[in-house]
C-alpha cells in the first residue's frame, strides 16, 4: 500500500525534509523540556560521518504470550521483514526474542502464519528465532542487550548484540507495561516478570561507559511505557527512546479480525511498520519518522527521551538503508480480511482500537457477537460460571474441540467471557480496598480517606504540555518490593490488572511503605476466609519458613536466582534441585 492505514486517526502530515523534521522534532521537545538542545551543523556533520564508519545491530523482541497477545508477536515479526528482508540488514546483526506459541496455538485458524494488518501478507515467514518460549526473560534481554556471551551460553541460539564504540543499536519491544515497568511472560512464576526502568536504564549507563554503543535508538510498544524512560534515561549517553504511551496512559490495540479472533496490531507500532513499508524517502531522519508517527497515533501519546540530537540522524541508520521497495520475502498470498462489523447487532462495530489491557475482554465480546450471528442472534439458555470457578482456568471448556457446533461455540465463549469478566471486577474490587485499606491507616475523616483512595487509583492528570515529563517514578526498592508481596498474596497480574501496578507504584511514591502495601494486600486478599487466586489454585502463600512448613502441604524453598518463598508440594517436586533447594518434596 503506498499510504499509511489509519485505524485510530486521519491524515497523515504531509513529508518534509530530512533537517526540518529534526528541527521539529527538537522544537517541540525543546517546549516541554528546556534543557534540550538542537545539535549544530558541525556536530551533525561528525554524528553522520561516525554512522558511515559503524555496523547497525538489531535486538527485537515480543515479550508476551498467549494467544490474545497475538499482536506483539505480530508487531514483532513485521519489523524483521522490514530490518532483515526489505532494509537489508545482515540476519547475523539482528537477534529476535518471541515466545512462539501464537503461531501453533489451537486458537489461530491461520497456523503456521501471522498477521498484522488487513489484507496484509504473512510476516512470519522467514523470521528467524534465537530465543522463545521460557527463554524470554528480563534477565535474558539484559544479557543479550550488553552483549554477555557467557550468560546466554547454551540458551537458544546465543547470539547477542556484540556491539563496539561506534557502532549503532536499535532495540524495538513490544508488550505490556506499568509505571515503572515492561512486563515479560511467565506461568510458572519462577522467574522475574518485570523488567524494571533502573534495571534498564543502569544497562544502559553501563553499555556506554564501557563503549558497547555509539548511538542507541529504542522504540517500546507498551502501556505507561513512558514512566521507564522519563526523567531516569540521561541525555548525555547518546541513547534515544520513543515510547507508544505516556507515563499514566495505555497504548491501543488495533485491527480487530474476525478471522483470527483477535487483534492483528498496536496503533503506535502499526504506524511506524506500515509507514516505513511504504517510505520511499531515503533521506528521512528518525526526527522525520517520529514527527509524522506521532501525528498519526492520536489514540495515545508519542513520547521522545534521552539524547534528542539522534533525531538528526538518518532513520536508515538504524533501521538498515535498504535495497528493495518492498517487503519481498513475505508470501503474497493468504492475507486475512479487512475489518469490518463484527454481527448484525452492530454492538462493537464502530471500535476500531481499544485499550490494551481490554483486549481479551474486547476480543471475547467481538467473537460471541459473531458466533451468535452464525446461529441467527441465539442468546437463549448461556451458561453461567459458578461464584467459586477460577478465572484463569485452562479447563477442557476453555479449549474448542476439534469438531465444534455453532451452539457449542457460543457456549465456550460465553463461559470464557463471564469468566474475564468476573475476573476483572475481583481485580477492581481488589485494589480498590487495597487502596482503602492504606488511605484508612493514614486518614481518619471519610473525605480525607477517600480523596487519598482516589490519589491512589486515578493517576494525576497532566496538562498536554507536559504530559510526557510529568513526576517520575521515584521509590523502585518501594515498587520491587511491594509487587513482589502483591502477587503472593492475590496472584500474578493479568493483562487488565497491570493497569493496578500504578497504584502500588503511587503508593510508594507517597510515602507508604512496601510493608503496609504488603499488609493491605494481604488483608484484601484473604478477607472473610476468601483467598487470592494464587491461596485458590492450592498454592501456599507463608511469608516465612516456619509458617510455610507448618502448613501440610508447603515448604519453603531456597534458591540463590529468586527469592526464596512457599511453594507447594506438588510445585516444589517440580523444581530443579540444581537451582532450588527445599526443605520438602513430598508429602
């Protein structure tokens, strides 16, 4: 196609040239961030011979899984096309971190494919993979990031980013986010799910001192993604990044198919993908790209941090310089429809993006509409979902028989709809009275006690002039702490309750500490004999060793890579003794 698709908003800015674009770029940085400087042209001059002189390296990475993240993955795969098959850049200088379950998932009617966008081509062709599955891990992506070998040894392919002084990185990433945070997958929690904004950004720091990089550009497609960067990534290590989303706000999924069942692509990423699928400027800055990109993604903010003067440089730089006008290596053939209403009842026809923490509910919906179209409107006799069934159950009701009848149909998806439902106002329920429960030990007037609660569950709005540099997340001992004690207490966060990370995270930064967080958590996950989701599934959630021993069917575990913690017995057999040391396997 040689425009833009636009699910989210109208026309693009008309291109401009490859200095005004930076110029712009550095301008409109310059009115909400003072300090910023626009590069001279002698500087300019130096920063563009060093690019002619450098290797390009390539990290991209999907850090989901699951089927209804299917866009992610999508996202993910589209980049390498452009990177790898249309932009030229060697295979060997690009590594590629994604889980891989969407592909072959019983879910996908396009198995062995991938899509992302309508009437679009297959991007997973031809993607080659370094690292899936359980292989993705924050710990991982730091490693291969810094360029460790060793730590990555025997790991997927062991390829990293073995970047030197002058050469040029570009990471994109796509997945779930919080204040303070990018989400990485994990079922087993055995692992670390949150890849931390100091983490990152001491990664970061610590690349440059040692002359890993010459100049780094990120793309991160994630909610809040902007909180990982602002105010935490310096200006003076010649690192830029570009986040879908502001500090406090989601970013959108689009391209709902029918189809498929889910959503093909994100509204930011999309943007760029299809935009650079059709450049066909060659002098386009990274200044020009971001300008007209974020003009186009009016469904959330386009934020721009770190080192501004990158923007000046040619987009090619890091996104390779590219010998073909098109994305060649995609198979031409099954591409999946075009949007369009989801049934007859027109109820979600008119939503051509939402947000991603909606997504599952939002896909769920769209599919029973369908299959209740496909019956005549049926909604007659659907099940209900007992008050003690497990949301997250992945029980044979769940999973569509290989033979499934329309009627059949609509009742596994209404189950499955009921469920995410239920699931969702636990978690509103939930961490509201977290928020009551610590705004009740600070505040005894009702008005002053549910003011503090509100603080706590609606992020501060910022004026649109600042609503990329507003505060900073500040207490990351707080926020670490307090999510790990979050999700003993009421289990692992969902796609939907991610968007609840920001109240623990405004909690620490107002001065509540990562004890009374734990303690209200606790409390609003227990109370009146009902337990979280973690205590439901059987797991034991003791805070110490003789209170987890002391349960019949928990021990306490040791392990120098996680925090030692209550397992079950059933989980504790499971482990690997090389790794966790426990004080029981069996009953």
């Amino acid at each position: 196609s040689a425009r833009l698709r636009q699910p989210c908003r109208g026309a693009m800015v008309a291109p401009r040239g490859a200095l005004l674009g930076a110029l712009a770029l550095f301008c409109l940085a310059a009115a909400i961030t003072p300090a910023a400087a626009i590069p001279s042209a002698r500087m300019l001059d130096s920063m563009l011979g060093d690019v002619e002189d450098s290797k390009l390296w390539v990290l991209l990475v999907a850090g989901s899984s699951g089927y209804m993240n299917y866009r992610h993955q999508a996202d993910v795969c589209h980049a390498y096309q452009i990177v790898v098959n249309k932009h030229g850049v060697p295979k060997e200088q690009v590594v590629t971190m994604l889980y891989n379950d969407v592909v072959k998932s019983f879910f996908n009617t396009r198995k062995g494919s991938m899509y992302n966008e309508p009437r679009g081509s297959d991007v997973y062709s031809g993607v080659d993979i370094d690292y899936s599955g359980k292989q993705i891990t924050p710990n991982n992506f730091l490693a291969i990031l810094r360029g460790d070998a060793a730590s990555m040894q025997g790991v997927g392919t062991g390829r990293v980013i073995a970047s030197g002084p002058t050469d040029r990185v570009f990471v994109y990433f796509a997945d779930h986010g919080a204040p303070g945070f990018l989400a990485f997958p994990s079922k087993l929690l055995l692992v670390p799910v949150q890849l931390y904004a100091r983490d990152l950004i001491r990664t970061l720091k610590a690349m440059h001192g040692a002359g890993k990089y010459g100049s780094m550009v990120l793309y991160v497609e994630a909610c809040e993604s902007g909180s990982v960067f602002n105010g935490l990534l310096p200006s003076n290590i010649s690192a830029m990044a570009v986040t879908a989303a502001a500090p406090q706000e989601p970013s959108m999924a689009c391209y709902y198919n029918n189809t498929l069942g889910t959503f093909l692509g994100d509204c930011f990423s999309n943007h760029w993908l299809e935009h650079e699928d059709s450049s066909p400027d060659s002098a386009e800055t990274i200044g020009d790209q971001v300008a007209k990109v974020r003009a186009a993604t009016n469904t959330s903010h386009v934020c721009v941090y770190g080192d501004l003067s990158l923007a000046a440089l040619p987009a090619a730089s890091f996104l390779g310089a590219g010998n073909s006008g098109a994305v060649g290596a995609i198979k031409s053939t099954g591409a999946v429809e075009a949007v369009g209403a989801v049934g007859a009842t027109g109820a979600v026809a008119g939503a051509s993006h939402v947000s991603s923490r909606d997504v599952v509910l939002e896909s769920l919906r769209r599919q029973l509409l369908d299959a209740q179209e496909a019956l005549g409107g049926y909604t007659r006799s659907l099940p209900a979902v007992e008050e003690d069934a497990d949301e997250d159950a992945e029980d044979e009701e769940a999973m569509p028989r290989s033979v499934e009848s329309p009627r059949e149909r609509v009742h596994r998806i209404t189950r499955m709809l009921r469920r995410e439902e239920k699931a969702n106002r636990r978690a509103d329920k939930t961490f509201r009275e977290i928020a009551a429960s610590l705004a009740g030990g600070r505040y005894t007037h009702a008005a002053n006690k549910e003011g503090a609660v509100e603080k706590l569950l609606v992020p501060e709005p910022q004026p649109p002039r600042t609503r990329c540099h507003g505060p900073k997340v500040e207490d990351f001992d707080c926020l670490e702490a307090a999510v790990a004690a979050v999700t003993k207490s009421c289990g692992a966060f969902s796609d939907y309750s991610l968007q609840y990370a920001g109240v623990v995270q405004r909690a620490c930064d107002s001065g509540y500490s990562a004890g009374a967080i734990a303690a209200a958590a606790q409390e609003a996950c227990t109370r009146g004999g009902k337990r979280g989701k973690a205590q439901r599934k059987g797991a034991c959630s003791a805070a110490t060793q003789a209170d987890c021993d002391a349960g019949p069917a928990c021990t306490w575990c040791v392990s120098a890579a996680v925090p030692s913690m209550c397992y079950t017995l059933a989980k504790a057999a499971k482990l690997p003794p090389a790794i966790f040391k426990c004080d029981a396997k069996t009953e």
